[in-house]
C-alpha cells in the first residue's frame, strides 16, 4: 500500500487505524490535540495514587482486545466474578458458578436473587454463549429492562442487581440502554474477566502508542485539526461540501482551496498537511464539526467518579468484588481499586472508588458526594467506621459514552460515511465500548486504503 494518510485524533480508534495502514505500507501523521495519546482512555498520578478517567476496566474476551492488544504485556489485575449486593446491614454476594465454584454455595444462598432468576440467568448465559458475533447489534432492539421481564426475571432480580451493576457499564441506571449492548457484555463476562493494566488504564494506550511508532506513524501532539477541505475529490453535494460545513472555524471553507486530488487539513496554528486520504478519528463532537456527518451521535451519558483513600494501614476487602448499592442511586457502585490493583496505591493504603450517575451528580460539590459514599459504607459495614475516608480527587465527566438507546446502532455512520477520501473512526461507528473503540480503528484502516 502506497500514499500518505493523516489520521486526526489519538485514541483508541486513532491509534489502531493509523498502526494498520503504516503496517500496510502507508506513510501515516497522527495528530493529537492534547500532550499525550489515548483519549477517554488515560491515568494520572494523584499523591502517589493511579488514577484512571473515570472508573474503567477491560473485558478481557473482547475479540479485538485478542487482536489489537498483548494481553500479557498489560499485566493485568483481574476482579472476581460477580459482584457484591449491598444495602444497610446486608451484604449478599453473587458470583459466577461456573467460573468461581469456591463461592457456588454463598451464590446459591444469596437472599436477594431468587432461585428461579439464578437459574434463569445461567440459561440466558447458555442461550447468548451460542451466538456468532455477527449476530449482536443487529435485529430487534428493547431496552434492557424489557429484556430482561421478556426473559421473565423478576424485578426484584432487575432492581437489586441489573440496576447497579449495568448502571456501571451503560451509566444508565434506568436501563433503558438496548438491549444490544446488554447482550454482548453479559457474553463477554462469561467468557473470560474484568481488569485493569497493573500500571492503569492508561498502559493500554501506551502499549498501542509504541507499537505505532514501531510501524512508523509520526505521532504529533499539541496539534488541533481546525478544518478538512476534501479540494475536487468530493462531488461537492455531500456532508463534506461547504453548505453543510457545520462550524469550520473560519481557516477556510471545505472545497475552497484545497489539493487538486486529495484532502489537506488545517490546523490551528496556521499550517497544513496534504494527504491521499484522512481518518477523522476525533470525539463525536469534533467528528460531526469536521466531516458534517450528522448520524455521529451528538447525546452523551455523562458520570462522576469519586476517588478515596482510608488512614494508613487501614485495610478494605471485598473478595475484589465490586459493591453495589441496592438501595440507593448514590453512589450507583464503591469498587475496591488497590485490593484488585495493589500497584494503584502507596503501600499500606487503600484505593476505593465511586461512581454517581446523571447530570445532577456532575454539579454536586465534593464533599457531599463523599457524605454519600461515608454512608453507604457505613450502613454496609456497619461493624467499622469510616469517617476517615478522605477524598482523593474526582473526576466529572459529561460525556463518558454516547447514549444507546434501542435502535440507535441501526443508525450509525459507517466509516466512509463522510464525502471524498475521507473516513471515520471512532466508537460511534460501532458502539460505546473499547470493544467498538479497537474495531472501529481496524475498519477505518481498510476504508482508508481504498483510496490509496
């Protein structure tokens, strides 16, 4: 494969499509707009404590995970199956049987779930294990709610435990999220783990940086992309044209300007960069401004991550089982960091972190979102106190994923949805997901060969 690509925008999706076309033989620039690479997918160091973006984790049986990631160079550190039921003075634990028989017996006498829903998930379970994977995200579409009274689960099973614990995944308490997304999750659970890189999330955008630079993509940060002007390779009528523009900046108008035969983008210092083709793998938001694709989804699904440590030497166990609030929406779920990652913490101190869901969480200041937390514990664990939990930082994010609403997957661009040797890539291609995030970067990469 012959011919230069400019790939704008250094997530996930980014990174993989520009790794593929430089391994196919294509001279490949990524520009990213921020210091580093990785996107939504990033840690820092906070007091000596790893902090992701939010509370995130890997699914390890992901398929593109397998093909775009070293697993074992992430060194991951895995959660226990299942998850933990909790409400004041209760704490009820349901695990996987098949995959964590130590606690078959403590699963089975879990007093939330019902014997007829235990058994009704384990044949849903069978049921989504014998699917093919191209027959997820297609056909008819519910929310998960109907979904699961479709499957007859009762809605204590729903209130007790999909709730919250989807409410982690889709950040959508209500679970009115299709059902779609529901499906191919829960397969993936039973499939193989949730984890996270011993060095944090951010190891999974470093391990796909490096092997980009390896290919030989020139990677520049600091560089924001202000316009694409497709020159004469678009017809002029499409998405791309200068009537549906949607917001360019003013550096100039699409199709004003540009190469002959070929795309140029301008950037915000001035500059520009003629390419055979571009791969717009920015956020939803930019995507739409730079291509005027309007099926990019505009709805975002935002959350508030809150981060905790306890005194030194103070220690928090849970079995590495995420807790999940039964009772209230606030925190939805408390996830015990440093006993699954011991590396995210200082010695002798615990990580813990929780998550709020909607938009009246993101204006809440911190130290009422910390009364929360302190009182869940405390109602949780009402042997111990904690009243020393101390606020490490917090992250508010407005839009963690897209909204996935029933039916919304039908309704997604493709990659050369945009006009000319332009293309997307991007988790709104496929759906809100690392999973959708790695594919859609693989998709990308042949799109854009098409036109070299």
């Amino acid at each position: 494969m012959n011919g230069d690509v400019n790939v704008v925008g250094g997530g996930l999706a980014g990174l993989v499509a520009a790794t593929h076309l430089a391994e196919a033989g294509a001279s490949v620039t990524l520009f990213e707009r921020r210091p580093t690479v990785g996107g939504r997918v990033r840690s820092r160091e906070v007091d000596g404590f790893t902090l992701d973006r939010g509370f995130q984790v890997l699914f390890t049986s992901y398929p593109a995970v397998a093909d775009e990631l070293d697993i074992d160079g992430l060194d991951l550190r895995r959660f226990s199956p299942g998850a933990t039921i909790c409400r004041p003075g209760s704490r009820a634990v349901l695990s996987d049987p098949l995959r964590d028989p130590r606690r078959a017996v403590e699963s089975a006498l879990n007093h939330e779930v019902s014997f007829s829903d235990k058994l009704r998930t384990l044949a849903l379970r069978y049921d989504l294990s014998k699917r093919e994977e191209d027959d997820f995200f297609t056909g008819r579409d519910t929310s998960i709610r109907e979904y699961l009274r479709d499957w007859g689960f009762a809605d204590s099973y729903i209130e007790h435990f999909v709730e919250p614990f989807y409410g982690g995944i889709t950040l959508d308490r209500s679970l009115s999220t299709s059902k779609h997304v529901f499906e191919y999750t829960f397969r993936a659970m039973g499939r193989g783990s949730i984890a996270v890189p011993r060095e944090g999330m951010a190891a999974i955008a470093a391990q796909l940086e490096a092997r980009a630079r390896d290919a030989g993509v020139e990677i520049r940060t600091g560089e924001d992309v202000e316009a694409i002007d497709i020159g004469d390779a678009g017809d002029g009528d499409g998405p791309m044209s200068g009537r549906a523009g949607g917001g360019i900046r003013g550096r100039f108008r699409l199709g004003s300007g540009g190469p002959a035969d070929g795309v140029r983008i301008a950037l915000a210092d001035g500059s520009t960069a003629d390419s055979d083709a571009v791969v717009v793998a920015a956020t939803p938001p930019e995507a739409r401004r730079l291509t005027g694709v309007d099926r990019v989804p505009e709805a975002g699904v935002g959350t508030v991550t809150q981060w905790y440590t306890l005194p030194e030497g103070t220690a928090f166990e849970t079995g590495k089982r995420i807790l999940l609030n039964a009772a209230e929406e606030s925190p939805n779920i408390v996830v015990p960091m440093s006993e699954v990652a011991p590396e995210y913490a200082p010695a002798d101190r615990a990580l813990l972190a929780a998550t709020f869901l909607g938009e009246a969480a993101l204006d809440r200041d911190d130290e009422d979102l910390r009364e929360d937390t302190r009182a869940a514990l405390s109602g949780w664990y009402p042997e111990r106190g904690f009243e020393g939990l101390e606020v490490v930082d917090t992250d508010r994010i407005p839009f963690a994923q897209f909204a996935q609403p029933p039916g919304i997957h039908d309704t997604l661009p493709d990659p050369d949805a945009p006009d000319g040797p332009v293309v997307l890539a991007g988790e709104y291609t496929e759906w809100s997901a690392i999973q959708g995030a790695l594919k859609s970067g693989r998709r990308a990469a042949d799109a854009a060969g098409e036109y070299l």
